[in-house]
C-alpha cells in the first residue's frame, strides 16, 4: 500500500509580503510567477492570486 500525498504546510502572508510581491512583479524586467514563488517559497498560483 501506499501512503496518502503529504499536504503542503500553510504559509500565514503578511501584508508586507504581498505588497513587495506586487511591487516586484512591476519591476523590469518583469520576473516570472515562478522565480517569485521560488525565491518567498510559496506557490505560482499564490503568487498570481496575489499580483
């Protein structure tokens, strides 16, 4: 038998946070979704979600 998936831990977002993820996703040149999910450890649709 094999084991359930893991769920993924819930990250709490700070205010802070989405506002510098808005601000640079504005930058240039424009970083993708996934380098900004990479570099804050988040995933690409919470960043989009976001922005």
């Amino acid at each position: 038998m094999s084991e359930p998936p893991s769920k993924r831990r819930r990250v709490i977002l700070s205010i802070e946070d989405k506002i510098t993820w808005i601000k640079e996703s504005e930058m240039f040149p424009k970083p993708t979704f996934k380098m900004l999910s990479e570099k804050y450890g988040v995933g690409k649709l919470t960043i989009g979600d976001i922005v």
